[in-house]
C-alpha cells in the first residue's frame, strides 16, 4: 500500500510502541477541513498557536514554527557552519550581484534572480545559527530593497517592469518575497506586509495571460504559497481571486507535463496541491502524484531522489550518470517540505531527507567553497572540460567545484536554501496544539504547546542519526501541559519502537507518524528507536542496475579522490577530481538474500563532519569484480550501464562503500555481477565523435527507432566529417561469438546533411591485431527507416567494428546497433 494513503492501524508491540486505538491526523492529513482535535486538557481546547489558514483555505496538517525556534546542532550545524564560512556566506565577497548598485537596491541598476535566490537562503542561515554579521547583513538588504518601493507596489530594478514582453517580469520577485516573508516571521518588520500587499496587487492588476509568461508561468507555486502567507495575516480577498487567476493562466501541471525543465519540474509539480489547498478538490493533489509519479519513474530511476536533469530531461537520457542540477536538489527539497506541512504524509518528508542525506553534500566540495552545475550518481571523474557530444543537454564544462558565478550563475546563489531550511523543518506545530518531529538531528526547538494560549516548552533532541538508529527527546517545561507529539516513521521502517522513562508508552499509529499524546513534565524523557536494516533496491528502468542502503543512507563506492586545484584562490579554490583507485566494479550479491552481502561497520570518525571519507562514522564491505569493458567516454565521463547481469570473471576482491553523500566521486547504481550467465558488456569507440558520443548505441541496445529522423532517441553521428571513411566499433573484455549484426541508420534528410552511408562492411579483430572482413556474403543494407541485418560467418573475437564510406558531400550516423552472440 502507498505510503501516503493513511490508514489508522492498531497494534502492540511489547517493550517498543504500544499502539493503542486511532485518533486523526491534525486537520487535512485526515480530511477534516474545519476542526483540529482538541487535546484534552482544562483550558479550553487546544488550537494552533501559529498562523494558520483562514478559510476557506482548507487546513493544512502542519504549521512552519518562527524563524529562531529551532537550533541545530551535531552535523546540521557544522553544516550550516560550513555554510557561514563558504560560498553562501561570502557571497558578496565573490560575487558581482551583490553589490550596493544592485537594481534591488537601487531602482535604476541592473538585477535578476542572483540576488534574490542568495538572500533566500542567506537570511535563514542567519535566523538557524544566529550569526550576527549574517543578521545584520540580512536586515542591510531588507531596507535596500523595502526603500525602492514605489506608489503602485513595485519594487526593485525598474527594467523589470518591461523586460517580458514589455510587461513585468514577475519570476525573479518569488525567491526575494520568500526572503521577505521569514525576514517578517523572525523580525516582526510589518513594512513587510505593506510591501508585499503593495506588490500582489500590483500582480492581481495585470492581465491573467501574463502569468503564461517567462520562468514565472511554471514557477508560480511559489507566488501561490506568498498569497496564502498573507492571506492567512490580512484576510484581503484579492489574494485569492490572484490565486485563481496565476492558476488559470500559468503552467498547467493539473492535466499534462507542460514543461521538462529539471529545476521548473522540481518547483512546478507541487503547484496543483497548492492550488487545491483553495480548490477543495482532491484531484489537485492527485495531479501533483501523477507528474511527480511520472518524471521520476523514468527519469528517476537511481537513488538519491533526485531525476536525470543536467537541465532539460530528455528521451532516452536517464541513466544514473546523467545528474540532478543544483538548483534542481535544494527546489526539490523545498517542494517536499511545503507538501509535508500542506498533507501530513511522510512520503514527502522521507524523499525530502532522501536528497538532503544522500545527495545535498556531494552538490559541493567538503568546505563548501564551490558548488558545480550537476550531481550524478555514476559519476567517475569531475573536471573543467565541456562536454561537447551530448552526454548532457548543456556542453560548457559543469562538473569541476568553483564558486562559478557566470558559470552556472544560478546554482551558486540558490544552493544556501538547502540547509537552512531543512534545520527549520526538523520540527512543526500541529494544529491540535502539539509538536511534529518530522525531520531527525541533533537539535533544540522552543515552541508553544497545549490548550488555551499555550505553554512554551524546549524539547532537546540528543541523536546520531541518520548514522545511529535513536532519538532521545528530553522535553522542558515550566508546568504539567497535555499535547501531542508527533514522531515520524520513515518508509523503510518497519517496527519503531517508543519509550518514556524507559518504560513503554502509549501511542498511536496514525499514517507515518507515532502520536504520544499525554501530559508532559519537566525532563520526561522518551526514546524513539528506528531500527535499521540493509536493503539493495532493483531499479529495472536502468537494466536492473542495484544500489545499496542502510536506513536512510544510500551507499556509494569509495573511490580514491585526487583532489587537484585548478585555479582560484586560496580562499575561494577551484577543484577537479579525479579517480586515484578503480571504480569499475559489478557487485557480488546472493541472489536469495542480498543483504548478507552487505556488512555495516563503524568508523573511529565522531560523526560531527560525515560527508567526507575520513569524516563518515560508518561504511560498508561488499564484494564485487572489476568489469573491465565499463568505462569512460572519450571525455572522460562514465559510460551509462548496459543490460545485467554483467558477465565478468575478473577476480573477486573485497571492496568498501561509504555513504553516498560522502562521495563526490560517486557510483551508487551497480551491476551485478555474474561469471557464466549474463550479459558480455562492450565498450564502443568511433573514428571520430563531434556533436553526438558513440555511447548512444549502448543506451539504444534494446530501442526501437520510430524512422531513421527518430529525435527521441540519442543517436551517434561522424558529423561534422563528410564524404570520409569512418567506422564505430564493440570492445568486450573476453573473446565473443559473433554471427549478425543489425544496424538502423539515422538519416535527417529534409532537416540537416546526414544520410544512409554510400556503403559499409563488418570487420572483427583478429588475434594478429588487425581487421578482418566479417565474410560470408552478407547483405549490407543501407535502407532508412529500418534495422539492417547482416549475417556473417561466425567468427570468435574480442572486437567487431562497422566501417562505412560516406556519400560525398554529406555526413551520416547510427541510432542503434546490436550484434548477435
């Protein structure tokens, strides 16, 4: 059943939680869209403490707590210290966006996203650590951008208000006005009410069609979430009659995929929900399932929770060594947590930690001094070199870490939401007056609880996860207070276990959460344990290719890191890193019981800096064999998978894995390994590869062209040589048997100069080196929109090439080629 169909269950578990009976989620997690369940306790009923929607806003099952309310500690904080000291928090020091004759701070200046996405994040990492510099730099910008506010509500560089298509430019507002919103919430500010009134208004004042337009039309969730923040403080009905029409006009996510950006994918897919939130209609959130259901069961097919968008997702494109943007994890993130507050179901919460765990620290190098474009789970060398023959839908260089402000330009200055907010989701206020764990660290939270006006109570949360499997939770109050608390049981978790006191306690399993709802003293103690197991995930999508977890944490291959500076400074160094050890490995798994062939050890490491090889506290051994034909392309980036199990019969070694966040080299999708059965991998070369890499005939083994112009599919071409002689050929590590070969053209007559080549042959390696013909009288077929096989005499060989004479004057390529064993 699906995680996020919640069903009240009943059960008891002796020495761990005992369930006892059901109680509803607060508000929309059960469906009751007018009343929260009050807490029982004298003093009138309970109700939330914090801005909550007004109808007829259906209720949301969680609040967002003040900025301010919870300190991190542990790793989260030296984290966020990390943060202070790296490029988030020296923005302004590497950055020319940043400065005082920015348009937001003087109108007739230059300004786009830049300075809002930094300060997004900037002011929460302020408002988690208390950093006064981060602080007063933060309230500096506020009065800059609050002081270009003119008459009509507009605000910032005046060439915005006519840079889309002589009409404002709304997207860059979205990241500042959340910055304004927690800016409020953690200070008090109210010219940030009148501000952002101003400037809603301003919006609800332009033609619906506008919303069509620009980043903004599949971005507009975000705009839809300001709305509601205000809505909930002034009541001003205008704000949702601007709801409804952004919703009209924009991006439509309700009934198609209307764009396959990555980062307006990880943003956009949530803007039905929200949009239901208003509606009163399930189906929005139903939407939301389905594109999210959609994108990442294909594209999404390795761990790590993110999808393969080195920018746009494209046909064909999703092997694990395609990577997730920057801006594509943190966006992501934040959508996951906004649907955790919105439905109360833990699905979100679990694929929201799934990134921060497993991918987040590997978007930057160990000190955070630089950040790269894109974060792949195969990833076997990361350099300063373009990749030109479309392994990725962008060709500049994106793999090195560098501040890249004009490299990337985005990344760098919207990475530092990441961890910011993920401190300020560790804990929620639930409508029913109580407290939600949602997310798991080290941390300390202030909030108010209980019925009435509430009584503040501290809760401290001692824990090693999500490297140990407990939480303690020590709760601080000035009196006796009844309220509910509610614990999260992450998907993988199959038998939670809660005490108090060290006694078992009552609780009720409601959904993805444990709900101990009692009258809590001063120092009670409870000790939630969320015992851990190895699991290795199939994932079919990418030729049944495994990774491996423990509880929360994906595992990677540790691969020697050569760590070279390429330029920059001291202070703000440029990375490229290269593999010092093999990384080529199938893995050695017992087919009855993969996870006996996995061990967990702990480390010497304290855990307080665990996203680095010497710093993680555990790691894994595992057994696997090289397999010699899975390689790197001509541009050094990593070969995608081929059909498995791989046949290799290279020696069985001992090999370790490590946490994937740990790993900026990474592979975490593997082959199995196989010695007699399974499939021979190849590896493929070509006489030349300009635009389109050699490695699209392994990622088509099993396609099936729709005609030789297929522009789904990744092809190979020779382009831009014409009229040549060129050839492309199969490598395996052991000596196969060959008989036929079949070959579909690709052929763009009408579009471009690529045609069926004039003539071709088949040729395999003999054991003197050279080329043979394949022999036989063999058919050698040049026609388009059709597989061409030829059949030779079966020849035993290590090596079979197609050799091919262009048409004069034009170039030509293959969309697929399968050789026949």
């Amino acid at each position: 059943m699906e995680r996020r169909t919640f069903l009240a269950t009943s059960l008891a578990v002796t020495g761990s939680a005992a369930v006892a009976g059901a109680t509803a989620l607060p508000a929309a997690a059960a469906g009751t869209a007018d009343t929260a369940a009050p807490a029982g306790a004298a003093g009138g009923p309970a109700g939330p403490h914090y801005p909550a929607n007004r109808a007829p806003l259906q209720q949301e099952a969680f609040l967002r707590l003040p900025p301010g309310s919870i300190t991190p500690k542990g790793w989260l904080r030296t984290q966020l210290d990390l943060q202070l000291d790296g490029l988030n928090g020296r923005m302004p020091e590497v950055s020319d966006y940043l400065t005082a004759d920015s348009g937001w701070a003087v109108p007739s200046g230059v300004g786009w996203e830049e300075l809002p996405y930094w300060l997004r994040g900037f002011g929460d990492l302020g408002y988690v650590t208390g950093d006064a510099a981060t602080l007063e730099l933060t309230k500096t910008w506020m009065d800059r951008i609050l002081a270009t506010r003119q008459p009509d509500g507009f605000f910032g560089p005046t060439s915005l208000r006519t840079s889309l298509n002589g009409l404002p430019d709304f997207w860059p507002y979205m990241p500042v006005l959340d910055a304004m919103r927690t800016w409020y919430e953690y200070s008090g500010d109210e010219r940030i009410i009148d501000a952002l009134t101003g400037w809603l208004r301003f919006l609800n004042a332009l033609p619906g069609s506008q919303f069509g337009q620009g980043w903004g039309s599949a971005r507009v969730g975000d705009t839809i979430d300001t709305a509601y923040w205000l809505y909930n403080r002034t009541g001003d009905a205008f704000l949702l009659d601007l709801v409804r029409a952004m919703h009209a006009n924009s991006a439509d996510y309700t009934h198609t995929i209307p764009t396959w950006h990555n980062v307006n994918l990880a943003q956009g897919f949530r803007e039905p929900a929200q949009y239901g939130v208003l509606a009163g209609d399930p189906s929005f959130l139903a939407a939301t399932h389905r594109v999210y259901d959609t994108v990442m069961g294909t594209y999404g097919q390795f761990p790590g929770g993110g999808f393969a968008g080195d920018e746009n997702v494209r046909f064909g494109f999703h092997d694990p060594r395609q990577g997730f943007e920057t801006c594509g994890v943190v966006e992501f993130m934040h959508s996951h947590e906004l649907l955790t507050r919105i439905t109360g179901d833990t699905v979100w919460t679990d694929r929201c930690e799934e990134l921060a765990l497993n991918t987040l620290p590997a978007a930057f190098d160990p000190r955070q001094k630089g950040t790269h474009y894109v974060t792949g789970a195969n990833t076997a060398q990361l350099d300063n070199v373009p990749k030109s023959h479309g392994q990725f839908n962008n060709s500049f260089a994106m793999q090195a870490y560098m501040p890249g402000i004009h490299q990337y330009r985005c990344c760098p200055h919207n990475y530092g939401m990441g961890w910011p907010y993920y401190a300020e989701e560790l804990w929620l206020a639930s409508r029913d007056g109580g407290l939600a764990a949602s997310l798991y660290a080290e941390s300390e939270v202030r909030a108010k609880v209980g019925p009435g006006a509430g009584t503040e109570v501290t809760v401290t949360e001692r824990t090693g996860y999500p490297f140990q499997d407990t939480v303690t939770l020590v709760v601080g109050t000035p009196a006796p207070v009844r309220f509910p608390l509610y614990l999260r049981v992450p998907g993988w978790c199959a038998d939670p276990e809660v005490e108090l006191g060290g006694r078992p306690v009552k609780a009720v399993r409601e959904g993805g959460y444990l709900v101990v709802e009692r009258t809590w003293h001063h120092h009670d103690t409870l000790r939630l344990r969320l015992p851990m197991r190895t699991e290795v995930r199939s994932w079919g999508v990418n030729d049944d290719a495994v990774s491996v977890a423990h509880g929360p944490l994906t595992y990677s291959l540790q691969i020697q890191e050569d760590w070279r500076q390429f330029d920059g400074t001291a202070d703000w160094p440029q990375y490229e890193v290269r593999p010092a050890s093999p990384w080529n490995y199938a893995l050695q798994v017992d087919a009855k019981d993969p996870a006996r062939s996995f061990t967990l050890e702990r480390t010497r490491a304290s855990g307080t800096d665990p996203f680095t090889h010497e710093g993680t506290p555990v790691r894994m051994r595992a057994k696997g064999r090289r397999l010699p034909a899975w390689q790197v392309d001509d541009q050094n980036v990593t070969a995608p998978l081929q059909p498995g199990p791989a046949r290799t019969s290279e020696t069985l070694e001992q090999i370790t894995l490590i946490p994937a966040a740990a790993a900026r080299l990474r592979i975490t999708a593997f082959p199995t390994a196989a010695t007699k059965s399974g499939t021979e991998w190849a590896a493929v070369a070509a006489s030349f590869s300009g635009v389109d890499s050699p490695q699209a005939l392994l990622m088509n083994t099993t396609a099936q062209p729709s005609d030789s112009y297929d522009q789904d599919l990744p092809r190979f071409t020779w382009w831009d040589h014409t009229g040549s002689q060129e050839w492309v050929s199969y490598t395996w590590a052991e000596p196969v048997r060959v008989s036929a070969v079949s070959v579909y053209w690709y052929d763009d007559t009408g579009h471009g100069a690529c045609r069926v080549p004039q003539s071709w042959v088949l040729e395999y390696l003999a054991p003197d080196g050279s080329w043979q013909p394949g022999g036989g009288d063999p058919q050698y077929g040049t026609a388009k929109d059709a597989f061409n096989r030829a059949a030779v005499h079966p020849v035993t060989t290590t090596s079979v090439r197609v050799r091919v004479q262009l048409q004069p004057g034009v170039s030509g390529g293959l969309l697929a080629w399968r050789v026949e064993h």
